[in-house]
C-alpha cells in the first residue's frame, strides 16, 4: 500500500523472485544474452526477427523481413516460401528427433497413447492424404470439432499440410455457436469425434455436430470426418459422414507438404466473450511460425530433455501456439489431457505431472484457483520434483495465486512465467524468462522484439505508477493478419490509437518498467476519479479466506460517478451472512485502502464465464442495468 492509500499500488507487489543459481546457469538464454538480445532488437527490430527465422527451415527465403507499406496490413516475410508443417514435423524426420516422442496423451478414463514424432508425421501424411481424396485443397476452411485427442492435432497438420485453413471450435460450444462459425468461414468440411469423456460422463458430439449443420449455409460443408473416440452407435449420413478410422486407413504414409506463400493464411480462431459477435482473427504461415517459436523456446527454455504440459483446450489459441505448434516446432515432447481436472478426485493433473515427469506446467489463474479450493493436500500426495518450470496466461494472476502455485505446485524453486498475449498476438508479447526477477502478479516486460507501452487514450504515455491502455508499438511477426472478412474491424483495432495496436487491456508500468496488466479496459471502474481495475478488487477479495470466485463490476453511483459492485462465490465452509458481508469489506479496505469502496456484495452460487474460464463481467453488468447483451455463445451451459 502507498503512503497516500491509494489503489495504485495494488499490484505492486513488494516481494521480488529470484532464479536459482542452477535455473541460471542451465537457462538457454542468460542474463548477459537476454540483455544483448534487448539491445538488438532495439536497434534493430528486424534484424532480430530475421535471426529468429533463420532458426526455422524455409522452401525459399524472403525477399524483405516486413512490409509496411499498406500498414497495418503488415506483411511478413514477403517473397517467403514455407509450410509450419515442414518446421512442425517433417524436419524432425531428418534428424535424432525421429523417434523421440512428440506425445503423450491421456483420456479421462485413464487411456493412454503416445506417438513419436515418426508416427505423428506418418498419421499426419495418411490424414492429408484422405482430406486431398476428400477435395479439400489449399485454401479451403475445415473447422474442427474436437475434444483433445491426438486427432485434433493430427487434423489440425493435416489440414495446414495441405494448405487448407483450419479454424478449431472448442467442443463446448453449442451447435448454434459451432454453426455461426461454420457460416462465417464458409467450411468445406467438418472433422469431429462421435463423443468424448468429461466428468465421468459421455458428451455426444457427433449429435451436436448434426445439429449444427441443420441450417448451416447451403454451399458449406459437403462432408464430414468421424473420429471414433467413444465406441458410440452415431448416425452416419451416407455420401457425407466418414469414419476417421477407414479413411486413414486406406492412406499412404507419405504426402507432400504444400509450398505456402508467406502470408497465406494458417488458421482461423474466433473470439468471443469481450467483445460481442465473435471474430475470426486470421494467422499465416511465416510470421506465426517465427514469433511462436522464437518466443515458446526462449521463454520456457525449451531443453531437449522436457516434458511440457500446456493445459489449454486445442480449441484456443493457447492451444495452438503453446499445445500443438510451438512444442512440435521445437521438438520437445508434450502432454495432452482430454479431461476435467477433477476427475475423478482434484489429484487428477498432479497425478500426470507425477506419471509422465512433467517438466513444466502451463495453465491459467482460473485453473488455480479451482485447485487451490480443494486445497494443498491434493499435490502433497505426488511427487512434483521434476517440475522446473510452471506458467501462467489468459487472466491476471493475484498474487495470492500465484504465491500458492509457486509454493506448493513448486516447491519454491520453480519460476512462475506470466505471460501476456492476445489470441490476436498469437505469440507471447510480454513475459518472464526463467532466468527473470520475478514480482507476483505482473507479467514482467516486453520480450526482445517487441515494444509495448501504456498510454493514455491520445496515446501519450503516462508515468510510472498510472494505469493506462496497453498498446504494441511495433508490428510483431506473429500478429494477426487480419480478420476473416472483415477489414474494416482489423484496421480499427489500428486507429482507436494512431499508429498503434490497442490491445483492449488496461495495465501499468511500475519503476522498473514492470508492467501489470489490470484487465480489459472495459472492465475499470472509476471510483471518484480513481481508475480501479476490476481484477484489482477481485486480487483483493481473493485474500479473504471465504472467496472461491469472485467479479467486480462498476455500477452507477450518485456521488462518486460509479461504484463497486461485487458477486462472490464462496467457499462451502462460510456462511453467506452479514458478518461475513462485513469482513469482506473490511478485507478490501485493508488491502486498497479507503476508495476502494465496495457498494454491494451479492452471493451466487456460479459466475458466467466464457468457454475458456474468464469470468464475464459484461453478462452481470447488463443484467444490472437491465439492458441488452452481446454475443454469449462463449458461455458455459452447464
Ligand atoms: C492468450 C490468451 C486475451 C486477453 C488479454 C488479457 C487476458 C491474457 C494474461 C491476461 C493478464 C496475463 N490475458 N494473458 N491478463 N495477465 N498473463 O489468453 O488469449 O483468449 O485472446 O485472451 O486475456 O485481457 O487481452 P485470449
């Protein structure tokens, strides 16, 4: 807390985190070499990009590391000639990579399949060969319908083997969600499985799949891919439905990769759950695949001998970059976890860290917190030392969470990476290295290459301490290329502030240069000329003993213009009484000091989220003000 009791300090955390000695001298990249690697890439932003992509093997090489002379429609690597997949699979082939393992999978009910490289690559091959003797060709959209099983990786290469554009859809989402994006990508072709384990239970999805397709476009979807995962009895439209299984069966195991121009797009992601109607932002080849390698092996330190566990569903982009793309493209070995954590008691990741010697554990402050309810007598029962490494992305972590995670997930020695990116960066922006100094809840700084800044809304930088609007500075290669069909949204993102990205995030920038993101910049609450992020008074209420989940939305207020209103889950073992409605509060004034007013607090029994467990503020906002809401397909049904 600062002198003059203000909030913002919150963040600010007083405690620094240093690396072991051994973490230091192991670390791909060392203090001397991260700090020359800074002073390169800031005078020579594109020198630094090229390095990196000479780090990767290309059919042909650029002609110009970046075009901006139709900014912001950057175009990297012009003149380029390449396929991800080549980097992803078919170089590893060539090399001592061959039959190390690329992935170990476990189902819910305790299955288990491990692939190495060899083997992916050959299912990979026999894959595309089917969806060439489906029609499917360069360019074409096929949207994936997937649980994680090591199809929806295998699709996922197939697809972009071939040149096809694949867009994954978390198997969450509804038909009419599944539908939406169907239509607005104009698929050709829809891969699913007939169900998959959750909870103990069977999802049908080849049912939801159908459903969808009732009503989708006319001139979409011609045919449709099953994967059978469940043994179930699923309908099979005869000339449109086909079994993974015989198709792939039937196939060679070699195909050729297909020689992409640079820019030739890779995958479409759709977000949702901020911003209303989703989107579907668009990557290429050349430039994800080099920011996303270049940022994957140095932050996470990628050593040959890893095990890297990235918990995120294939159906987001973390999934991409960090669970299926960047782990393949460096040759490290991965895990993939087709369950819930809790199945069937909340040991279920612990166990598999413990089972296959997870080296490093990437998860989200949602997850977390999830764990942290049920307590530390959970991962004392395994044996976690061979972790080295753990990571967080997607929300503000509180430094509550992040202080259990590093204390009892790892042992006290294992960094916590924080991670800021954007399904629109692709790759990570700003973001710990191992060998960083570590302060609990802030992302650390810019990786070399890429220069961000908090400004104000004219794009004026404010000082140290001040909260602001989170832009890029600079192009990045992994950046987003567009989004699907709609360039007068991408090119907005570009003017909110001239000349740079506005990243829609509210952060700061301490004395050190630290920044802490706050939060989306439509989730701060002006309390009395006081800009206060919601994540900040959830942190804050994460303190309190009783607090599972919490959210924290501005409503109008006569005197101070708007005012804090908070809804809460609490942990079973409290009462939701008026005592404890008191000692919350006396929990946030302790933690913010005296504006941080808290004007009510409403106890529910579960908070909206999207699909991939951010908490919804704008569905209790508008049920406040009783007035419409944007797009929820993003939230969860159950
Ligand atoms: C990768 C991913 C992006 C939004 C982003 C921000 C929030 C992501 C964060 C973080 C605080 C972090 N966010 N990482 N906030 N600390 N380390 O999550 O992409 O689903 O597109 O979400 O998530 O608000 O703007 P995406």
């Amino acid at each position: 807390m600062d002198q003059s009791g203000t909030v913002d300090s919150l963040l600010q955390e007083e405690r620094v985190f240093r690396p072991l000695p051994q973490l230091v001298i192991e670390a791909n990249v060392n203090p001397q070499e991260l700090e020359a690697a800074h002073k390169f890439a800031r005078m020579d932003s594109l020198g630094y990009w090229e390095e990196a992509a000479d780090e990767l093997d290309w059919f042909k090489k650029w002609d110009q590391v970046l075009d901006d002379k139709d900014a912001p429609f950057y175009r990297w690597f012009p003149g380029a000639r390449c396929n991800i997949v080549y980097n992803a699979l078919d170089r590893h082939i060539e090399t001592a990579n061959k039959n190390k393992l690329a992935l170990i999978w476990e189902g819910e009910p305790g299955d288990q399949r491990k692939y190495t490289y060899f083997e992916l690559y050959r299912e990979v091959n026999r894959f595309a060969n089917a969806l060439r003797s489906l029609g499917i060709r360069k360019g074409d959209r096929v949207v994936i319908y997937m649980p994680p099983l090591p199809e929806t990786i295998v699709a996922m290469l197939a697809a972009a083997k071939i040149g096809a554009i694949h867009s994954v859809v978390f198997a969450g989402f509804s038909a009419k969600a599944l539908r939406q994006r169907i239509n607005d990508a104009q698929a050709k072709l829809l891969i699913t499985a007939d169900g998959f384990y959750r909870n103990g239970q069977i999802v049908n999805l080849k049912e939801t799949a159908d459903e969808a397709l009732v009503g989708a476009c006319a001139d979409c979807v011609d045919s449709m891919v099953v994967v059978r995962r469940c043994n179930l009895s699923v309908d099979m439209m005869d000339g449109r439905d086909f079994q993974y299984e015989d198709l792939v069966r039937q196939e060679r195991n070699e195909a050729p990769t297909e020689v992409m121009d640079a820019d030739d797009p890779l995958f479409l992601m759709y977000t949702s759950g901020t911003t209303g109607k989703p989107k579907g932002i668009v990557h290429s080849h050349a430039g994800y695949m080099v920011g996303v390698n270049r940022t994957l092996t140095t932050v996470f330190d990628i050593k040959p001998t890893d095990i890297f566990w990235c918990t995120a569903d294939p159906g987001w982009v973390t999934g991409h970059s960090a669970g299926v793309y960047g782990p393949l493209m460096a040759g490290t070995t991965s895990v993939m976890y087709e369950g819930h954590p809790n199945y069937p008691q909340a040991d279920r990741l612990w166990s598999i860290v413990a089972k296959y010697g997870v080296t490093t554990f990437y998860t989200a402050p949602t997850m977390i917190r999830m764990l942290m309810r049920f307590g530390a007598q959970y991962p004392k029962q395994h044996d976690l030392s061979s972790l080295r490494l753990l990571g967080s992305v997607g929300e503000p972590i509180s430094p509550e969470a992040w202080t259990w995670l590093y204390k009892n997930i790892g042992r006290s020695e294992c960094p916590v990476l924080d991670t800021w990116w954007q399904t629109e960066t692709g790759m990570f922006m700003i973001a710990p290295m191992p060998i960083s100094l570590l302060k609990p809840g802030s992302v650390t700084k810019p990786l070399p290459g890429v220069e961000c800044d908090v400004v104000d809304r004219d794009g004026n930088p404010v000082p140290p301490g001040k909260g602001g609007l989170l832009v890029v500075t600079k192009p990045w290669p992994a950046m987003m290329t567009g989004y699907w069909n709609d360039d007068e949204a991408f090119k907005e993102c570009w003017e909110k502030i001239p000349g740079v990205y506005y990243a829609g995030d509210v952060a700061k920038k301490d004395e050190d240069g630290y920044f802490w993101i706050q939060g989306r910049a439509d989730d701060v609450i002006n309390i009395a000329g006081h800009r206060i992020g919601s994540a900040e008074l959830e942190a804050a209420f994460g303190m309190h003993r009783a607090v599972s989940e919490c959210a924290v939305i501005g409503v109008p207020d006569k005197i101070k213009g708007e005012a804090a209103k908070a809804f809460i889950q609490i942990n079973d073992d409290f009462d939701p009484d008026d005592d404890l409605i008191k000692d919350l509060k006396r929990t946030i004034r302790n933690e913010l000091g005296p504006v941080a007013v808290i004007k009510s607090i409403e106890f529910r029994d579960k908070l909206p989220k999207t699909r991939s467990g951010k908490i919804m503020r704008r569905v209790l906002k508008a049920e406040e003000s009783g007035h419409e809401i944007g797009d929820l397909t993003g939230l969860e049904e159950d």
